[in-house]
C-alpha cells in the first residue's frame, strides 16, 4: 500500500509546526504515503479517487499520524 518509504526517521512539521507523537511524544518519524482506496475515501466523505494520505509512523512506539488531503 506505501507508494513511498523513507530511509530514515524524520522531522516532521504541519501546518508550521513540529510534529510530536500523540503517545510518546517523540519528534521522529518514518514517513509513508497511502493510496486511499474508494472504501476508505467514502468513509471520510471524498468525492475523488486515487487520494493519497500521508502517514507518521512515530520511530518510538510506532503510532500512526495520518493526515488526509485538504481540498
Ligand atoms: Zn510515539
């Protein structure tokens, strides 16, 4: 399902600011890109296909942040 993997751990900033885990709290993250299939984007009330969300997944304690595409 990833399009994209990073090599590393990563800072992350959204919305200009610096992301940190909701759990752990750390500021580290491996980035991952997810197609969103039609189930998933009817879900969260898309009207288009083939969207991609970008995933955080925390290198600490592996939670994912998911931030879905703004129209
Ligand atoms: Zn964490």
């Amino acid at each position: 399902m990833a399009l994209f993997e990073s090599k590393a751990p990563e800072r992350v900033q959204v919305a200009g600011l610096d992301l940190h885990c909701e759990i752990c709290k750390r500021d580290m993250f491996w980035h991952r890109r997810a197609q969103l299939n039609t189930a998933v984007a009817t879900f969260f009330s898309f009207d288009w296909a083939n969207a991609t969300a970008d995933c955080y997944v925390c290198d600490g304690c592996g939670y994912v942040h998911w931030f879905l595409p703004k129209r």
